[in-house]
C-alpha cells in the first residue's frame, strides 16, 4: 500500500511539474519549439523568395523571346519594304506640308 501511494504521489507531482513554464524541462520544449517555429518561417521566406525569382526569371526569358521574335520579322524583306515605302510617303506628306 505504501508503494501504492508513493506512485500515486509521484504521478500528481508529475501532472503539476507538467505544467509549469518554468522548469528546465519546460524551458527546453519552448526554446525548441521556438527554434522549429523559426525554420519553419525561413522555409516559408524562402519559397516566397524563389517563386518571385522564378517569374521574374520567367519574364526577362519572355520579354527576350518577344525581343528576337520582333528582330526576326523585321528582318524580312517584306517588312523591311513595308517600313521603306512608309518612310517615303511620311517623308512626301512632310514635304507637302
């Protein structure tokens, strides 16, 4: 019975000890958690950051692609004639004037 009773003891002043914020035992849950908690954030950062990067990236290839597609069709003969023959009617229309 004495033992009994000892156990009984020991399991309440466990259940209390449990709770309180100030043992050493509790101290090393917060700070872990805390430091979980901040890896967690920094991975969270992280991603934010890598997907900026990657349409940012993504808009620097298209505006490059949007750039040579433009560079390629005005190298065509028919559009280099096409901005030749419209050069020389605004040069007429300015000379009219």
């Amino acid at each position: 019975m004495r033992m009994n009773e000892k156990l009984d003891k020991r399991m309440v002043s466990q259940a209390r000890v449990s709770k309180w914020p100030n043992t050493i035992h509790a101290e090393r849950e917060r700070k872990e958690y805390e430091r979980i908690k901040k890896l967690e954030d920094d991975e969270i950062e992280r991603r934010r950051i890598d997907a900026e990067e990657e349409a940012h990236q993504h808009n620097l290839r298209q505006n490059q692609l949007d750039k040579a597609n433009k560079m390629f069709h005005d190298n065509q003969d028919m559009v280099k004639a096409l901005h030749s023959k419209m050069l020389l009617c605004d040069v007429i229309a300015e000379q009219e004037v």
